[in-house]
C-alpha cells in the first residue's frame, strides 16, 4: 500500500534536456526545429512518392512506406514536447504523459528495429530466391508481418508500462534527458524489485537482438549468394539492390550502439541526451536521403512528383 501511494504522489517529472545555459536555448530550439521538420517532411515525401507512383507498389517499397511512416511518429513523440518546453521555459512534465510517452516511444523504436529486419529478409528472398519472390513475399505476407510486429510492440509497450506503474519514485524526480526513456525512469525508482528490472532491462535488449541477428543471417546469405554470382556486373546490380538499406541499418544500429556505450562510459548526467539524438532524430532524418539519393527509382520518381508529372 506504500508504494502505491508514494507512487501517486509524483504528480510530474522534469526533463533536463541538453543543457540548462539559458544562453543556448534558443540555439537548440532553432536547430531541433529545423531537423524536426526535414524529418517529417522528408519522410511525407517519400510516402507520397510511394502512394502515387504505381511501380513502386512493390513489397520493399511497402516495408519503405511503413518506416516513413514510423519514422515520423518516433520523431514527433519526443521532439514537439522538447520544443514545448524550451519555448515556455518549463522542464517539467507530468507522470502520465510521461508514461504515455514512454510507451509510445517504445512502440515506434522497436518497429524500426522490426521494419529493418522485414526488409532485410526481403532483399534476402529477392537475391537469393529470385524466381520465387512474388510467391513468397506476397501482400498477405506482408500486412500479416507488419500487423504482427504493431500487436507485439504494442503488447510489450504496455507491459512495460504496467510495470513502471507499479514503481516507487521517491526523492529527485529530475530526468537528464529530453523525453522519458525507460532506462532513465528505472534509475529514478527506489523500488528493489528483481523481476521488475530485469524485465524492464532485459526484454528490450532481447528484442533488439533478435531483429539484428535476423538482419545479420539475411546479409550472410545475400553476400554469399552474391559471391557466387559469376561476372563482376551481376554482383554489382544485385548489391546496389542492398546499398540503401544497409546503410540505414549501419546508421541506426551504430548510433544507437553508441547511446549504450555513452552512457556506461561517460559519466556526464546529459551524455546519454546528446547520444540519443543520434539515433532518435538525426537517422529518421537522414532515411529519406539515403534511399532518394541511392535509390534509382525513388529519384525518379521524385523528380516526376516535385515536376508534377504522376
């Protein structure tokens, strides 16, 4: 009975932020704005692309489409009540947006972890089985993929979030982040909990493991199916089928490698902040130049949308 109502008793938390040099406010407004909003259009761009360009109605176009998608929502769950806050000059944010927005964060960056590794398992299919693509990777597989994750992300969300509801956050309630992750949160608790923590802890990372290795295993095959691939030219076009989506998921698995290992390294109370925006911000934000500018047919058919030529 104590620790449901020391629980009710935090009434907000404080996020704070980057830093707290009034003078650098304004810069870092400015600056997440900007990115906020390349972000958001950028990816709209690319599902607009996507939508009215019939050729591009393929399965990797649709896994495409949907991380787009989701790239903006896991932007917009964390950037917008930053910019909030900075503009009213207020670091607090109460306990249930603070929960809601850890459960949605959480639902947002498991599916890019999800949507990295479908489409990885679809260059796999496309290189490897070429003559049975259209077969095995059909639109009912699809959606059933796709739906699939949103239930187990969603489900999981939740779990963590009953979870946190259960703890007891006593003392310094300050949070050195600009949102609330559920890492920091589980810093915050003074509940002793074994099983709490280790599912709070364990349960993303297992997660995360495992749409990596099947990223990994789907790579294996594709380049030693590649290697087999007899003239130079052939190896070439079916690696160049790889080149974009590789490098997103070096980009979002490098940066968020990084996070982990900034904030067990450095011990700074904003590290862990500045590491995020790496992969939180900066990656959704880049995705739909890495795949405009590598992809040949995306290019096009962005210069028919931006000449009005659909």
């Amino acid at each position: 009975m104590e620790s449901g109502n020391s629980t009710r008793r935090i009434s907000s938390f404080f996020l704070l932020g980057f830093s707290e040099n009034p003078h650098l406010q304004f810069l870092i407004f400015v600056l997440f704005l900007s990115m906020y909003l390349v972000t958001v259009l950028g990816n709209l761009l690319i599902i607009m692309v996507i939508i009215t360009q019939s050729h591009l109605h393929t399965p990797m176009y649709f896994f495409l489409a949907n991380l787009s998608f989701v790239d903006i929502c896991f932007t917009s769950t964390t950037v917008p009540k930053m910019l909030v806050n900075i503009q009213t000059q207020s670091k607090a944010i109460t306990y249930a947006d603070c929960i809601s927005q850890m459960c949605v964060f959480l639902v947002f960056a498991e599916l890019d972890n999800f949507l990295l590794a479908v489409m990885a398992y679809d260059r796999y299919v496309a290189i490897c089985h070429p003559l049975y693509y259209t077969l095995i990777v059909n639109q009912q597989l699809c959606i059933l993929m796709v739906l699939l994750s949103w239930v187990v992300r969603i489900l999981h969300a939740f779990l963590q979030s009953s979870i946190v509801l259960q703890l007891t956050f006593c003392g310094d309630v300050k949070i050195p982040h600009f949102f609330c992750e559920l890492n920091q949160l589980s810093q915050l608790t003074c509940s002793d909990s074994f099983s709490s923590h280790l599912i709070m802890n364990l349960v993303p990372v297992l997660l995360a493991v495992i749409s990596f290795s099947s990223i990994l295993y789907s790579y294996f095959k594709i380049v030693s199916s590649i290697c087999s691939i007899s003239s130079v030219q052939g190896k070439y076009k079916a690696f160049s089928t790889c080149v974009s989506h590789l490098s997103i998921v070096s980009l979002f698995y490098s940066t968020g490698l990084g996070v982990y290992v900034s904030s067990v390294v450095i011990q700074s109370s904003h590290s862990s902040a500045r590491a995020s925006v790496m992969y939180t911000v900066v990656t959704p934000m880049l995705n739909p130049f890495i795949y405009s500018l590598r992809n040949k047919d995306v290019k096009k058919a962005l210069e028919r949308l931006l000449e009005g030529k659909l």
